[in-house]
C-alpha cells in the first residue's frame, strides 16, 4: 500500500535522519522517512521510469538510492568523520564507468556497505527504467560480487524494485539464482520489518542481522562459500600442476625424494596464474580481444611475455619463467578456463585480500608428494603436529587499528609515517601486513585531504611502494608463507591502480627480499652455536642436520620496531617438543617466560618486548588464560606494567570449528601501572571496547595471578577479604569417585527394570539383563546434562556398584563370592576391560581385577554435604542429606564439601557459595570455557574468601542464624518462592559484607 503524503524528503525527517550517523536511529523515525522518500518516487515515477527522458543511474543513486541507504544508516558521505578504514561505505566512482551502462558490467559494485572495514554487502544500482525481475546479467552481477566478497547476501536496487540474493553458493549460468525476496516500491512500508532487519546499520553492527542471516543459510554454506571452495580448487590445480610435472620431468622433480622444488615451482606457477587474472580484474593488465591469460600463453613465446612482465613488475613473482615451459598446454588450458566466466565466477577486484590470505594459510597446511608416481597432498610437519587457524578478517582489522592508532594519530605528514618501522614476526600468509598496509595508505589519503572513499580513491604509487619498501618487516620459518606475503603485499599495492597512473613508475613493485625474510624469529644461528657448543648431545647426534632444517634459524632482527603486531603460534611444550626438542631446549635456556608447561605464544609476546624500540608498542591475539595459571608467572613477571589494555573474549570463540579462548593485548615497552580491562562478547564490542582501569597493584591476587575483571565492586570484596581464611580453610573438600569405566560400574536409574525387591537390583545394561545385590551398590548422582544444582536437594540417578568396605578396602575374591555372587558374575562378563592393564590402573595385592581406576574418595560418604558444580555458569552449590555419591575431576562433574567442624552450618557455607558476588568472584578468579562456564573445583576454594562471623558481635550472629534459617526455608521450598528467599539471604548477606568490609 502507497501512503502519498505531499511533502518531500530532502528538507524534512529524512534531512535530518542523515546528518547525524553516530545517534542511535529511531525505528519508527525511520520508517517515517522511508515512507517520504517513496512518496517522492511516487510522484516523479512517470518520468524516471520513462526510458525516453534519459534519467540516468548517477541521478537515481544520488536522488533516491543513496537517501534509501542513508535512512538505515549507512553514511554514504562519511559524515560522521570516521577514519576512511573504518568508512561504512565504499562507492564506486560513477566517473569511471563506461558510458554505455546498459552492456558494460563493471568490475567493482556501486556500494560496498562495509562493518569495521570488511565488506558486509555488495550493493548494486540500476536507473529505474532496467527491468531488473528476470534479469539474468543484473543477478548474475550481484551474484558474482556477494559471491567473491565471501558475504551471504547481497542487494540489487533501481528503487522500483529492490532484491536480496542469497550469495553463498558460486552462480551458476545454467541454473540462474532467483532472488531470495523481491519488493517493489510500493512494498517498501509494508515490509518495512523485514528491511529493517537486513539493512539496519545498527542491527549489523550489534550482530543482530548475524544472527536473521544465519538462520535462512544452510549450514552447508560453509562449503559453497567463495574461501572453500577456491581452496578446494588450488588444491586441484597443485596436484594437476605437480602431476604434469612429475609425468613429463621425472629427472627433474623426482631426484631422491625430495619435493621441496616441486611444491615451491608449483606454487610459483600458481602465483603466476593468479597475480594475472588479479592485474585483469582490477584494470591493470588490459589485453585486446581476449582474456589476459590466454594473451600470455598462446604461442611459443610465453617465457618471453612472462620475462616481460617480471620486469614491468619486479615483484619475484615471474622471476622463473621457465616452469610454464615444462607443463602440457592441456594443464595450462584446464587452470586458465577454469578462472573465467562461465567455468568461474571470481571477481578479483572484489575479493578481499584478507579473505585470500586466509585461503593461503590453509593452502600452507598440505605439500605435494609422490606416492607410486601419483601426486597427492598430505599434512606438512608442522600441520600434522598442531593445525594452523586462521584469524577472523574482522579481527584482523580490530588489532591492526589497535596497533596503530596511537602512532598514526600523532603522525602529521607522510614524512614521518614513513620513518615507522612495524613487524610481524610470524607473518605466515601476511594478512596482518597487508591490514597495516591498508591503514596507512588511509592515513595518507586523509593527510591528503579525503574525507570519502570512492573505488578510484587510492594514494599515489610512490608512497604506497615507500610504505612496502621501507615501513613493512615480516619474518616467518616456512619459506611459501613468505613468498606468499611477499605475493599478498604486490597484490595490494596495485589494487585500485590504472595504467595511466604508473606510466613512468617502473618496476611496478619494489624488491620486498630484504624487509620479508625467511627464519625463525626466536632462535637465531648465534642460539643454535651456543647449544651446540654446550651441550655434547648434538655434537654427535645422527640428526642435527635434520634438526638444524626443521629450526631453520635466523641471523636476528638488525632494527628496533615502532609496532610488533600479529597472531603468534599456540603450541604446548609438548607440541614443541615433538616438532624439534633442540629448539624446545634453546627455548628453555634463552627465554624467562619458558615456565612450566608454558605455550609457545608466551616467547613471541617476550620476543615482541625485545625488539620494541622505547616508546614502541604491539598488539597480539594469544591465550588468555596466561593471568591465572601457573605457567603464566613468569609471563606475567615479565609482563607487569607492560600491557596497556587487554580485551578478554572470555569463553566466546571466534575460530571456526576450534576451541581457543583469546583476549587481544595492547603491550607497551615503556613500563606503566595502568591497565584497562574489558571483557567481549564479539568482534563489534572488541572494535568499541568499554575498559575498566586496574592498576597492577590493584589487580595482583595473593597468589601472584592477576585478577582481571570487568566486576570492580567483586575485586574490591576480594581486596577488602584479603586477612579472611579461604573456603577450603574451613571445609573439608575431597575429590569423588573415579571408577574408569563408569558404563560397567554405573547402573543409570533409566536402566532398571526392577527395585522392588529388598535384596536384589534387576537391570538392563549392554544389551542383556542382570541381578545385583542392593548391598554392594550406593545411590549416586551424577546428572553432568544440568551442570550442577542450585540449592534444591540434589536427586540420586545412578545406583553405584561399589566393591568396597565401609572403611575403603576393597572386596577380595572370596568375600565377593560369599556375599555377592551375582556381582561378581556381573564383574567376570566384562573381565576383558576391567582388568587394570586396559585401565592404566594400578593392581591390588590380592589380584582384585575389578579395582576402581582411583583409590580416591572411598570413605566419609556417611554424613551430609555440599555438592558443587565444577564446572558452571551460576550458583551451583546444594545440600545433600541422602548420603550420595559422586564422581568430580579438575575441570568435571562435581565436589563434596563437608563440614570441617560445626562451627559454621551448611546451610550459611551454602548460601554464602550461592551468593551472587561469591559467585562472581569464582568467575573472576577462575578460567573460562566454552558457553560460558567456569570453575568451581578444589583449587579455586583455596583462593575464595570465606566471611566468617564474629561470635561476640550480636547483630553479626543474629544475621548468621538468619541467614541459616532462610537457607533452610529455600532448600524445603522446592522452587515455591525460593527466588523471593534468596534474594533475602543476598540482602542479608550485602548488609553483613558491607557492614565488616566497609565497602
């Protein structure tokens, strides 16, 4: 339905919609203004729709497209002055389109709505009078661009009608896509919601269109999208490529097994074939009446055009022109058809050279080989001991404006951002340095006066090669990482180039070989002398030449950094040492953060301090977990005063498919006593972090852990509670029961078929029926699907076979036989996997095969306790009066708490476990796991404050018994009310912590 209101946009709601993009919009002020602007169209549709009047797509992106995007938020303009990286929108420059609109397809869209500097959709705009329903070359556009951009929708617009296409899958010519949702119009108002939940800039920024977009993809997506599936095609490519080889020049590539060259001639190959298909996309190599790569490779003198453009580019890239030589023209025509329309859908001028690298390094995981004469990949050394993930473009982009920020902000000419002097010392496919790369062509481009960013926006190519030549260090152990940076830094530095802009600056790319090295950024050759001199265990080892290969060490870094930035390796001292125990041994000798089981990541943010100049600082991604546990003390030695800010992503994952628990850490060589803290849910709020600020006094626990947290008020409790004894103090905490094979020694209450009688249990386990004695079995409870309990009494739902005396021996074979034949008939069925050598567990003197895995918890069941949750995301804490058993471990199940004496009621220890400012200093104290969890276990009561009563302060005492008997009301109140008791006892318990602490 058209509402026709007779007033226009420009001057009015809509006018002052568009002004201010940093307020949070009004939904209905914005369906307002929606409701004006298609009013407007109403009134002029005759003319713009009329083919005759040439209305144009320049004027409607300006009259009415870019109104319609600005209304969601979009600042088309930049008005809000926001940094270029950081710009909403990249348009296309409409001075830069041929003429001839109606034939030519243009290789950028005319809209790049972008969030935190990552393109988010792909907008393309038609005049009003292109018929755009059924129009295969318009969608098949849009396709291509949201395809290539690796977005999941994309939007085609005229403003007579607008389309969402679901963008996931490569198009297909044969089976056109048709779009998701079409509306013209006169739909826009009615239909309003729905736009409103796809456009709203708002919504994308707080993820909230994450969350619609992902329930109308497949979960298959991830394997149609552009990164999967280019991959899945140069892992093809290698393999054809490595075949042809090995088929056609076995005298060169086959020599003693060793397919080192082969792996690196094939990746320069592919390089070649891609750097071209990108200098096409992007308008840089423009070939009369054929494609590029066919222009390069018909005839005979292809080597001689290959030399051609390694001198027009310098870039490394085409230095060997020979290996074309030595491939079939079949091999060369199935790659190069396979590149181009219709075989292809890729548009290396969209492409994200982020989302490129990222297909690099997993492209970096697998190597060629030759099995029998067949090619094939397999994992390389350093995959098949731990797998490399990738970092989240997003994030990538968050750190590296982290990183720079300060810096850039107090640089006032290109002179002196010319001087900076930034690295990434583990640079694998240079997607960090190439991030950096972006943000200091936008500084430029603001030095030079621009406020808006146009697709022919880009800084002039002197500077951006300075900024290559001189600004950008990288090194990394695996030599195709560096050739792939080297091959990711070229690319981007002729992305938004045109042939008229270089005429007189040849070689295009300067030589990258002396800023981007191969070698190990922690060990350098002087490291490995001195172990060798030192130690006499390599002097004759067999295997020093392999070791010396797999450390590949460097000659060290020759310069101080302005910025270390990046995402360093994750690996055990196990990890380590499997890969080369020499190097773990030169670790351990050169580095003081090598502590304990400590994580390799520890090095690089100690090696990062090394080489930081004065007033230098770095951001890296890592664990972190490093402020709590104990191989993170010598870290943290190193460490105080140094970390500026630390944003703690807590248990929410970022990488795909990976359980990793980062935080991202601003670090800064010139020590202060401030740190700010915050903890994130996702990469929109680490891009507008809320800290709290610490000083390391402040945050320092008695036992040199850090207390980082985002609760200041629960870090002041603590503070105020360090002269109280801990809970473990005045409990008495033991461990559960640990059988080891809980499917033989556990009868789930699900499982039995009958209880009635006095003396026996009937069941049903692994497929057949049995008889057991009720003497030989305890209630249990383990109930892990609810992680815990909240102060109702917990429920027995496992009977327990328990082999054992009240006093923790264990049955021998006879008094089993007399008192419990049917058990040990039971035990014998599954003899084969009880015995303890299956088990890892230790055997009894008397040969007793069917021994618990522990001797753990076997006695003190008798009376009544706490049962806590170990791992958990609230209060878990209850009383248990029936006497059940449980099983708990470091990070599992759960733990008995008894009274050490009666000095202090289980009902008071309950409530004060329950208490929610309790809880949250488990939180802060603890580690963090996946949705959300944290511990609970035995080593943190050792460092949670108990609030002990004064006995001869009587309102303190008449507060306890208070409290004990509110406890008690909740725990018979079986859910009735018990929300309304509880927030009883935490008033009573504000009262009484406020009162002694004075807080």
């Amino acid at each position: 339905m058209i509402r026709l209101r007779m007033h226009h946009c420009g001057s009015g709601l809509l006018g002052s919609l568009i002004k201010v993009f940093m307020k949070r919009l009004d939904k209905q002020e914005v369906k307002r203004a929606l409701e004006d602007l298609v009013d407007k169209y109403v009134i002029n549709r005759t003319d713009l729709i009329d083919k005759k009047k040439n209305y144009n797509e320049s004027e409607a992106r300006r009259e009415y497209i870019d109104p319609f995007l600005e209304i969601f938020g979009w600042d088309i303009q930049n008005k809000a002055g926001k940094s270029l990286s950081e710009a909403d929108v990249v348009t296309e420059d409409p001075l830069s389109r041929n003429k001839d609109e109606e034939t030519f397809i243009h290789s950028r869209p005319d809209y790049e709505l972008r969030r935190n500097g990552i393109i988010y959709y792909c907008v393309e705009a038609k005049k009003p009078s292109v018929d755009i329903h059924n129009n295969e070359k318009t969608s098949t556009q849009i396709l291509q661009y949201g395809w290539s951009a690796n977005n999941k929708l994309g939007i085609l617009t005229n403003f007579e009608t607008l389309q969402i296409f679901q963008t996931y899958e490569k198009p297909n010519p044969d089976h056109p896509f048709k779009p998701w949702k079409s509306w013209d119009y006169k739909d826009y108002v009615d239909h309003f919601d729905e736009l409103w939940q796809i456009l709203s800039n708002e919504l994308v920024y707080e993820r909230e269109t994450d969350k619609f977009i992902d329930k109308i993809t497949p979960k298959s997506a991830t394997k149609t999208q552009l990164d999967s599936v280019f991959l899945q095609e140069l892992d093809g490519w290698r393999v054809l490529v490595g075949q042809d080889l090995i088929d056609h020049k076995p005298e060169i590539y086959n020599k003693q097994k060793n397919f080192d060259r082969l792996n690196s001639d094939v990746q320069t190959f592919l390089n070649q074939i891609i750097f071209l298909r990108f200098a096409e996309d992007n308008q840089i190599e423009r070939p009369k009446g054929r494609n590029e790569l066919e222009y390069i490779f018909s005839g005979d003198d292809f080597s001689k055009k290959l030399k051609a453009l390694d001198k027009k580019y310098n870039s490394g890239i085409f230095e060997d022109s020979n290996i074309s030589y030595l491939l079939s023209k079949e091999t060369i025509n199935i790659i190069c058809r396979d590149l181009y329309y219709p075989y292809s859908s890729y548009n290396f001028a969209i492409i994200n050279l982020a989302i490129l690298g990222k297909i690099y390094e997993q492209f970096l995981q697998e190597e060629l080989t030759v099995n029998d004469g067949k090619v094939e990949l397999v994992k390389t050394r350093q995959s098949s001991i731990k797998s490399v993930v990738s970092t989240p473009i997003e994030l990538t982009h968050i750190i590296a404006k982290r990183a720079l920020s300060t810096k850039l902000s107090n640089i006032k000419s290109i002179e002196d951002l010319l001087e900076l002097k930034i690295a990434d010392i583990a640079v694998g496919s240079g997607v960090f340095l190439v991030t950096v790369y972006d943000l200091l062509v936008d500084k430029v481009m603001e030095l030079k006066g621009f406020t808006k960013l146009t697709s022919s926006t880009e800084a002039p190519l002197d500077i951006k090669k300075k900024i290559i030549s001189n600004v950008l260090y990288g090194m990394d152990i695996d030599k195709h990482a560096v050739q792939i940076t080297k091959f990711s830094l070229g690319l981007r530095l002729l992305k938004g180039e045109r042939p008229e802009r270089f005429k007189n600056e040849m070689p295009l790319i300067p030589s990258m070989d002396k800023h981007i090295i191969n070698g190990n950024s922690l060990v350098t050759e002087e490291d490995v002398a001195d172990i060798i001199a030192t130690n006499e265990k390599w002097t004759s080892s067999p295997n020093l030449s392999n070791e010396l290969a797999i450390i590949n060490p460097s000659n060290g870094f020759k310069q101080k950094f302005d910025i270390v930035i990046g995402n360093p390796p994750y690996l055990s001292t196990s990890e380590m040492k499997q890969n080369s125990e020499m190097e773990l041994e030169i670790y351990n000798h050169k580095f003081h953060s090598a502590y304990k089981q400590y994580d390799k990541s520890y090095l690089f943010i100690e090696q990062m301090l090394n080489i930081l100049k004065d007033d230098g600082n770095g951001t890296y991604i890592v664990p972190n977990k490093f402020p709590m546990i104990d191989s993170g003390l010598k870290l943290r030695e190193i460490l105080n005063g140094h970390i500026s800010a630390f944003i703690d992503f807590g248990a929410n994952q970022l990488f795909r498919g990976k359980d990793i628990y980062v935080s991202i850490i601003d670090i800064v060589r010139k020590s202060q006593n401030k740190i700010d803290y915050c903890e994130v849910n996702n990469t929109s709020e680490a891009n507008n972090p809320k800290f709290n600020s610490y000083t390391y006094t402040e945050i320092k626990s008695p036992t040199n852990s850090w207390l980082l947290t985002d609760d200041k008020a629960s870090l002041s409790m603590f503070r105020a509670m360090k002269d109280y004894p801990r809970i473990s103090d005045l409990t008495d905490t033991h461990n559960g029961i640990q059988t080891s094979k809980n499917d033989i020694y556990l009868i789930p209450l699900k499982k039995v078929l009958d209880d009635t009688n006095e003396r026996y249990l009937r069941f049903k386990n692994k497929g057949k029926e049995w008889i057991i004695e009720k003497d030989i079995c305890r209630p249990f409870f383990k109930n892990i699907a609810k992680k815990g309990t909240y102060y109702n009494q917990p429920k027995m739902d496992s009977w327990l076979i328990f082999p054992y005396t009240e006093d923790g021996k264990i049955y021998s074979f006879q008094e089993m036989e007399a008192k419990f034949p049917y058990a040990l008939k039971y035990f014998e069925a599954f003899k084969q996997v009880l015995v303890p050598s299956k088990r890892n567990v230790n055997l009894p003197s008397g040969g007793q095969w069917y021994v618990f895995g522990r001797d753990q918890g076997l006695t003190g069941w008798d009376k009544s306790k706490l049962i806590v949750g170990v791992m958990a995301n609230k209060p878990s804490a209850a009383i248990d009066h029936k006497h059940l058993l449980l099983a708990s471990g470091g990070t599992a199940g759960y733990i008995p708490i008894f009274q050490k004496n009666d000095e202090y009621a289980l009902e008071y220890i309950e409530a004060w476990l329950n208490y929610e400012r309790v809880n949250r200093m488990f939180k802060m104290v603890s580690t963090s796991f996946r949705h959300g969890y944290w511990t609970h276990g035995t080593n943190v009561m050792k460092v949670i404050p108990f609030l002990t009563i004064d006995k001869q302060n009587k309102k303190e005492v008449e507060t306890y018994k208070k409290i004990v008997k509110l406890t008690k009301q909740i725990n018979e109140s079986n859910g009735k009310f018990q929300s309304i008791l509880v927030q009883s006892v935490n008033k009573l318990f504000d009262e009484l912590a406020d009162q002694k602490l004075k807080l």
